[in-house]
RNA sequence: GCCUUGGUGGCGGAAUUGGUAGACGCGCUGGAUUCAAAAUCCAGUUCUUUCGGGAGUGUGGGUUCGAUUCCCACCCAAGGUACCA
C-alpha cells in the first residue's frame, strides 16, 4: 500500500480537531511548559513559505515537550489591528474588520492544513474588543501609576499625591518630565484641580506632551523616520514637516536601567540583547554647567549651559563649546556681530532633513556666535560655536569640546583654527585625537595631573560638586515612546477630556468600542480618522458613547482621537493566552500563577527593538503592580533566520538606430559620434535568455549596459539576433543597409524584469509561457532561446509581493503533504540562519517519507537484533540532543540515516519501530499518528512517552583505529576497545604498512589515544 | 566607522569537548528494471595525478604529535546601528 498522505493527512487533521487533542489546561499534576511563536499579522496575501519556519520549530519543540510529560501551552492568535486592513479600507471603503476576518480565516486554513498543535480554543485577536478591552485596562493601570526611584518601582498614584500633600515634591525621587516645577506641601493644597492634575501628568508612566513629529499633510498622519526619504514621504514623495503635536507618550525611559539589567537574566540571542543594549544606548559621566559670560553690552539675566560628557576627566581640555543649531540659547547668546551669520546658518540648518544631517559626516561646519563661557576651573573665556555635529535631540543639545580627545571635535578646531591643547602625558596629538580611555594618563590639568582615566573622572566630579557646577550623571539614549497614531485601525483610548484634561473611563464600562466612520480618511480639519465620527463623546451620568452633538462639557465630553499604535496589544497577549476568555480580569491569578511566563518563544529578529523592548516594559510594570509574577516574560528566545526569495529576471532587449556624424580617436581609443535617434524601440518585445546574453555582457550588474555591434564577440548570436530585430521592430532594408555600410548604428539596451518565480522551474526554465505575468502587457512577446528553453537569471532577496518571489506552502502541501513541508523546512539549514528557498531538495524528504512508510509495512513481535537496538537508541541520543539545541536539520538526517540502516537490517520489529514513530511523530506528526495507529494503538501519539535512550546497546567491543603519520591518515586498524595503550602502539608498530610508511626510519614520537587516535611522527 | 553573525564540494549543509573533513539530502555520471517513460533500486561523485601520491575548510602567520575547531593580523559577505559627546 502506497503512501497517501493526502488522505492521512486530512484524518489525523480532522482527528486533532475533534478531539481537542492539544487543548491545554490550567491544572495539571504534570509540570508546565510554555510554548510560543509570535503571532502574525493577517495580511491579504496569505501565509509564504517563511512563516511557516519558526511555527514548525516552536511545534516540534512543543510536541517534544508533552512527549516528554509536560503539560504543554502552545497557542495561536492574530495580531490584527494594522495600517494595511486600513489602507484597503481607504481605497475600497470596506471595513477593516471585513477585511481582518477575511485574511484571519485564509490564514486559519493555511496554519490548519501544516498540522501545528496549537491550542485554537485560547485563540486571541488583538483587534477583538472584549481582548482589547484589557488593553485599553492596562493603559489607565500605566495613568494611574508613577515611578519612584527610591523603591526603584511603579507605584499608584494616590501614593504621590499623599507625598505631595506632605512635603510637595521636594523630597520626591520620580521619574518625571524636565520641565516640573518645584513646589512645597503649601503650593500643593493651594494650586487648582486642574494645576495638580496637569502636574500629576508630568509624572504619570503614560501622560500628554508636545512631541515633534514627521507630518505628512497630504497623507493626513505622522510618518516614522524610516517612512522618510529625502525629506518627502516614500509613498508618495509628499512633503513632510516637523510639527508638535499633542500626544500620548510611555515612560519607559523609567525602566531603562531595568531593562538593561534584565537582559543578564534571560536566554536571548547575543545580537539582539546587544540591539536592545545600544537602543537603549546607557552612558556614564558628568553633566557640567558652564556660566555664559555676559557680554558688555547686555545686562539681561546670566545664561548656564548645561553639557553631558562621558570624559569628566578631559575638562582642562576644553577649548571650545559646540550648541546645537536648535538649542534655545542660541538666540540668547549670539552677539550683535555674528547675529547675520549664525542666523542664516541656524536656516540653512533647519532645512536640511534630519536624515541628510546624519548621513553627511564628513562636511565640517559651523559658526562662531561671539558669545563666550566661563571654564568652571580655570575661569578662562571659552568661545561657543554652532554646529550641526552636535545634535538637539541626545543629551542637552550641547557639549563641551575636548579637541585632543575627541575625533571630531579634534577635526572642528582644525578646521576652523581653535587652538587644541594636550592634557595627554606623553601623548602626540598632531595627528588625530587620542581617545583610549585605558591608556590614558591626563597631564597638564592643575588637580588633575597624574591621574587615570578613573581616577580623574571621580575627582573630577567631586570638584564640580564643590563648586555645584556638575554631578555624576547616567544618560541613556532612549526616548520615551510616543503612543498616539492619527490611524482609524487601532485600539482606542479609554479616555475622554474634561476642560483639555484627560479622564479615564471605568473599567465597567470598557471596552470602548471602535466607532463606525464614514472614511477612513483623516478630517478636512486635519483630525484623526475617529475625527469622522458623528457618535464619538461620552455622557458621564449615562457612562456610554453618546453622538457628538450632545457635547455639554458638563457630563458630556469629547472623546480621544488618536488610537494606540500596533504594539500596544502585542505587549501583553502572551499573558492574555493563559485565561484568554476571562471577563473579569486580564487573567486570574491562578492562571497566570500556574504558567508563569514562556519557557520558549520563537519570533523573527526585526521586532528587537519594537515589539520585544516594549513587551519586557509592559511586563516589569505588570510585575511592579503584582499582575505579574516574572519581571521578564520569556526566559528563551529563538530568533528564525527568515527565507529569502529567489526571484527570477528576465532581460527584455530593445534597439536605438542612430546616424553616424562622425569618428574620433580618444586615447587611442575610437569613438564615435552619433545623430540623433532615427529608430527606438518602442514596444520591447523580445526577450533574450540568459545564456545568450551573458555571451555578450556582464548580467551581475544591477543594470546592464547598453552596447553596440562591435563588441558583441558571438556572431552566431549576433545573427539570430539581429534577424529577430529586424523582423520584430520594422527595421527597413535602407536602415539595414546602412547599418551593414556602417553609416547608421545600432545600439541594444537591455532591461532586465522580475518574474513570477511560479513560472519558472528548479532549472530556472520558464515552464510556461502563457502565464506568464507580463504577458498580457506584452501581447506578441518574441524570446530568443537557448537549446529551445528561456532560462532565466536568479537572485536571492528577500520574498516579497514586489519582486515576484512569493512561494506559498499551498501548492506544496498538495503535492508531497504537510509532513514533508515540515521536514523540508527545517532540513534547509540551522533555523536561526537566513536562507534563500529552493523546493529543489524536496524530493529527497519526501521519499524519506515514503521509505518510513514502506518499514512499516510488515510489523512482526520478533525480538529485535543488537544492531536494530543500536540504531534505534542511536537514534534516540540524537534527536532528542538535537530537539534540545534546537537543531533541527541535523535530526532529520538522523531519521534518514536510521531508517536506511533500518532498511538495510530488514527490521521488522514493533518493538523498534514502536518508539521510531514517537520519535518521528513531532517533526511529521501525521504519518506518525498514522503509523502509530497501525501499530495497535487507539489513542493519539501526541502524549505516548518519549523513548529512553539506553547506553548499554552502542557500546562497543572494538574500534576502527584511524592510524595516521605526521597527522595525515594512512590506513585504519581495528583493535578491541580495551587494549592498553602500549599493547596498541606494539601492534601498531609491528603491522606491516606502519613499516611501509616508515621505509626504515624511526620514529621521532608515537602518540596513541585510545579509543580515538594513533598518531606516528617521524 | 562601530557591533553582530558568517565564509567548508556543482548546491543546501554535517563534523557538540582540538583527533578519520565533506554525514544527510539535492544535482550529476553510469548501471538495473521497463516496449518506453515515470517511479524504484544499485554503484560512483572535493580537486588533482604519471595511479605511488599530492593539495584541500576565505587569505597570511602562530600554538600543537595533530587545527574547520584555539590565538594574532587581514580579506569578503549578510544583518543591525550611528556625528550618542
């Protein structure tokens, strides 16, 4: 009996179903065992052939798990709220949860038909309201905490207001806006609702500020700095302009220290704790204040400029300050003299995109503003520039310039003749500047002198301190992160505003649904897309959305605009899996106690700063309100590489016929100068394969030149394609004359164009031309062959819709079945490396399969065999060390290897081919389910125990001595295992091709390791 | 520039602690079976060779009896990141 997979596969599919197979409960005698893959984003397009690869992983390791005896969590949902489902809705008017669930059920086939164990009853969509409604709970949760520093941990508000009633926040240690007034318990009972709640706001973990944004009038949003390309939007090419606006932000500069700490505790890849580490960007020093000088002619109040430095240590290398054009001093300082240059620079500045700014290193530029500061030490006048190397938005917008210690504010005093001290012993800086901090020994600095880098720092911050012009300070990189997104698609804020200040409405009456609008659009006034709604306020005695025009701003209020970005749901639905369907709470307790975080989650690498940086947020906020029992949510992460494409380029060759005007000689070189055109190509039909065509030209450059007759070397090819050219393009008997007479000339140009790779085989031939995809735009296309086929020209990129390169795992599954999808993708390679796709291999598992099957066809209670047992427990070793590793290719080998050899012994015993199915059963579960039944069972493999491995069956008696001379392998000897070492090197010796090898010599050495190697050398 | 990862046959990739480099699969070559094809099975397949051997894991050094593996310098590729003071 063949092997059906088609019909196994749908039995054991619909089995699992049935029977809840893989539904997981939250109370078991069993230990626990969290497994989850990232859940997608339902796009129209479907599941690729990528997706699947950190699913089949996250499955395998799953299915291992509850072999294993662990009660196994392994859920699935959909991230659902997005910018595509919307912009759908822009252009078709439908609404974005039509075309959500449309996407979610294509999506739910796909996974279905992969035959993953995922728990489907848990299933979350971030775009659910009765899931997001939890969402929107821990927004007003954030509202209403604060972040004490002391206790170095969230904390309700009412605790910061008891504190302000007490003694103000003079002794409060809060992370908090920079701008907060001082103010005592007195200024506190007398300031007004509306003050104190303004001043709450300064302090609260998600609060209202000004924040400059990218804004895109005729797209009607705020784009991020990646949606920018020279300064106009990359859909589009509209302007963009930097623009405040009020928006909602998350504290999480609160947690940064925090977050770095954490990374020490978990199991994730290096590189992304390291992209975590510079996002968050942690940097040690001093903040110095330096006193402008007031200028004679001014008598305004005296200016401070504040400066963060990480080189406290350098300060009598001052020779110059450095503002940011931006900075708000830089009006206030410049005198009258330099008022006409540093304003025209602070313009020509500002035009420039931040992005241009920042790729161009190397201009050096600046102004002098007349202004000078007063060395905190020395008291010497210190000149302050303008420069756009210093940027406004990291630190305070403004250093202090070390020229000898600092590359680039070592090439700004070169550059504009500041003079550049060396406070460096035995250091030349008349070359660059010198920067190592471990070999420095600073000189020339009064106190100073003498110290290290260390020991200058500290002694440098204490005599600042004294002076009270500095302290030790931590900078960090991070920026809070904005939370308002002017979208339609999005959870909204569960608050309304009374008199501009923000309310939070009752978790009783959450969620607060999405309104129905009539566009998707944003207003005419320029409000967010929920500006549309005519039923958008909220009646405060009613506690219910009420139509706008019932507006009192006595108990009706106008609600938020904005909604919350795309990670907001994804922070915490890894939590929300474990009581998915509970209304009362964002889970139980019990739940959550019994789970506790995620012993393994699988995700590609690009959310590392995103999605992953502000779920460990959320997370430590949960945990410091005691919603959470772990300050980190995972324990191990898998980063899958992902797969790439290979899109397939075809070359269309079109002609130019010009006059020749005339000839010349450059260089020795001929040249020729031509008319204009008297014939283009216009239509471009012909297509040349790439043999032909790389006989005559460079295809590796992206674009590939145009060239004339005379330097195509292949004449046949010339012919056959000329004959095409003048056939196809009209060329008249007169232009082919004058070409062959030299008077006109003709010049192809080559354009080469991606092509649905699903029209073209594994020996990159199109296989038919018909469906081709530019067909229809190029009726009559005419292809110049080679040996009868097209071939094309392969290149590895990453799979997108854009370059034709998309290769779903439908058509793969019908073909050779889930099971062999699933061994196929993890046999690519390691599953944390990038690969490109090529169903090239594919054959190779499937007849695996196939070979798998066929052993199972007779089944005898025959004892098996010392070698059957040495396989199998061979075998066993393996591939549970592999599942362990996460090295999944090399197990699939290993299965091959065991049932060739399985094979090869005949085995026929089920007391072998027993455990080899619940070895196999994780990787390709439903042949294994298949065979398991076929074995005698009734109930599912899915939890039958996983084989123990058991030393005894591979021990050996002997071994194959690989016998080598200076290291090079001569011949192989085989010797029990317990021979001594001298017994072996005696017959070694005493073996004649030993005494060949050595032709009389002696040896210098005989190294023999037993049980691995005997080495001679001489 | 910096950080990270990687570089092994025609291809994807093995070699877990320094001990037989190229497992397994694809592809290719030859053979069997077949009227024929598909499928299946068997054998071979790093390069080179005067058939003794010689060379060989990006390059050049080093440590070692022995290096894909460890150390130093460099080259290349991919990804991330950036006037971060």
């Amino acid at each position: 009996m063949n092997y059906n997979f088609r019909e196994i596969e749908a039995k054991w599919q619909k089995y699992w179903a049935e029977n809840e197979t893989f539904k997981a409960s939250n109370q078991s005698d069993k230990p626990k065992f969290y497994a989850l893959s990232m859940f997608p984003y339902p796009s129209g397009a479907g599941l690729h052939v990528g997706h699947p690869l950190g699913y089949i992983a996250g499955d395998i390791y799953a299915r291992f798990k509850r072999h294993k005896g662990f009660n196994v969590l392994h859920p699935m949902g959909y991230d659902s709220f997005g910018l595509p489902a919307e912009q759908y809705a822009i252009q078709t008017g439908q609404h974005p949860a039509i075309t959500t669930e449309t996407n979610i059920n294509r999506y739910r086939e796909q996974l279905d038909q992969l035959g993953f164990s995922f728990d489907w009853s848990r299933e979350v969509r971030t775009s659910d309201p009765k899931y997001y409604k939890w969402t929107q709970w821990v927004f007003i949760q954030l509202f209403n905490s604060w972040y004490n520093k002391t206790s170095d941990k969230a904390e309700d508000i009412s605790t910061l207001i008891s504190l302000f009633e007490q003694d103000g926040n003079t002794k409060v240690n809060a992370a908090c806006d920079d701008d907060t007034p001082v103010f005592d318990a007195e200024d506190w009972s007398g300031f007004s609702e509306k003050t104190q709640q303004q001043i709450l706001l300064k302090y609260r973990l998600t609060y209202l500020a000004d924040t400059e944004v990218n804004w895109c009038p005729a797209l009607g949003t705020v784009l991020a700095n990646d949606e920018i390309v020279n300064g106009v939007s990359e859909r589009g090419g509209h302007p963009v302009i930097r623009k405040k606006m009020t928006q909602w932000s998350m504290r999480i500069t609160a947690y940064a220290q925090r977050l770095l700490d954490g990374l020490d505790t978990i199991d994730w890849p290096q590189p992304l704790k390291d992209s975590q580490t510079n996002w968050i960007g942690r940097s040690e020093g001093a903040s110095v204040t330096f006193n402008v000088i007031p200028t004679e002619r001014s008598d305004e109040e005296s200016h401070k400029i504040e400066v963060f430095t990480t080189r406290p240590d350098t300060i009598f290398g001052v020779s110059f300050m450095t503002l940011a054009p931006e900075h708000e001093l830089v009006a206030k300082i410049t005198t009258p003299e330099q008022k006409d240059e540093v304003e025209a620079y602070v313009e020509a500045t500002a035009k420039r995109s931040e992005r241009d700014r920042m790729a161009d290193v190397k201009t050096i530029s600046g102004v002098f503003t007349g202004a000078y500061a007063e060395h905190p030490f020395t008291k010497e006048p210190v000149p302050i520039w303008i420069g756009d190397y210093v940027l406004a938005s990291y630190g305070t917008g403004a250093v202090m310039a070390v020229p000898c210690g600092d590359q680039r504010d070592y090439d700004f005093a070169k550059h504009y003749n500041i003079p550049i001290p060396n406070i460096f012993k035995g250091i030349d800086i008349s070359e660059e500047a010198f920067a190592d901090k471990a070999n420095t020994i600073i000189g020339n600095s009064d106190f100073l002198n003498g110290l290290s880098y260390k020991e200058a720092t500290s002694k440098a911050i204490v005599e600042l301190e004294k002076l009270g012009q500095g302290q030790g300070k931590i900078n960090y990189r991070l920026r809070d992160a904005v939370f308002s997104r002017q979208r339609y698609w999005g959870e909204p804020f569960p608050v309304y505003y009374v008199d501009d200040m923000p309310q939070m409405i009752a978790l009783e009456h959450l969620p607060l649904e999405l309104p129905e609008v009539e566009k998707y659009l944003p207003t005419e006034t320029g409000e967010p897309p929920l500006g549309n709604a005519t039923d958008w306020a909220w009646d405060t005695e009613q506690c219910t959305v009420v139509s706008n025009q019932l507006i009192n701003d006595s108990t009706v209020f106008p609600l938020e605009l904005n909604t919350m970005p795309g990670w907001a749901g994804s922070s915490q639905y890894f939590n929300r899996y474990m009581d998915p369907h509970n209304d009362e709470a964002i889970y139980s307790k019990e739940a959550i106690g019994y789970w506790q975080d995620v012993d393994l989650y699988i995700g590609g690498s690009e959310h590392a700063t995103g999605h992953l940086l502000y779920s460990r947020f959320w997370q430590k906020f949960l945990f410091d309100i005691g919603i959470a029992p772990k300050e980190e949510f995972a324990q191990k992460l898998i980063n899958q590489g992902m797969i790439l494409g290979t899109s397939a380029i075809v070359y269309r060759v079109g002609i130019t016929i010009q006059h020749k005007v005339g000839e010349g000689d450059v260089n020795g070189k001929k040249t020729i100068q031509l008319g204009d055109a008297i014939k283009t190509s216009t239509n471009n039909n012909l297509y040349v394969s790439k043999g032909i065509l790389s006989r005559a030209i460079n295809l590796k450059s992206e674009n590939p030149p145009h060239w004339g007759f005379d330097e195509i070397q292949d004449i046949e090819f010339l012919n056959e394609l000329f004959e095409k050219v003048v056939q196809l393009y009209g060329i008249s008997n007169e232009e082919v004359d004058g070409i062959m007479s030299e008077k006109l000339v003709l010049t192809y140009n080559v354009t080469p164009i991606r092509l649905d790779v699903n029209n073209v085989n594994s020996s990159d031939e199109i296989i038919s031309f018909d469906k081709m995809t530019f067909w229809n735009e190029h009726k009559g296309a005419e292809f110049l062959l080679e040996d009868g086929k097209y071939i094309v020209r392969r290149e590895v990129e990453k799979m997108s819709k854009r370059w034709l390169n998309v290769v779903n795992p439908d058509a793969i599954c019908e073909e050779y079945g889930a099971d062999s999808l699933r061994l196929y993708e993890m046999f690519l390679g390691p599953l944390e490396q990038s690969k490109p796709w090529n169903t090239a291999g594919i054959t190779g598992v499937h007849s695996f399969l196939k070979k798998l099957w066929k052993l199972y066809g007779t089944l005898g209670d025959s004892e098996p065999s010392a070698e059957n047992l040495k396989t199998l427990h061979k075998t066993i070793k393996k591939v549970e060390e592999d599942i362990e590793n996460f090295s999944f290719n090399t197990s699939v080998s290993t299965f091959m290897i065991c049932v060739n050899e399985l094979t090869a012994q005949k085995c026929t015993s089920k007391s072998i081919l027993e455990p080899l199915a619940i070895l196999v059963s994780p990787y390709a579960p439903h042949i294994a389910e298949e065979l398991w039944e076929r074995l005698g069972h009734s109930e599912s493999i899915a939890n039958a125990p996983f084989p123990n491995f058991e030393e005894k069956y591979l021990v050996e008696s002997t071994k194959e001595y690989p016998i080598s001379f200076n290291g090079k392998l001569r011949f192989k000897l085989e010797l029990p295992l317990d021979m001594g070492k001298d017994e072996i090197e005696a017959v070694v010796m005493a073996h004649d091709k030993t005494k060949e090898q050595l032709q009389g010599r002696e040896p210098k050495k005989i190294i023999v390791v037993p049980g691995k190697i005997v080495n001679i050398v001489g």
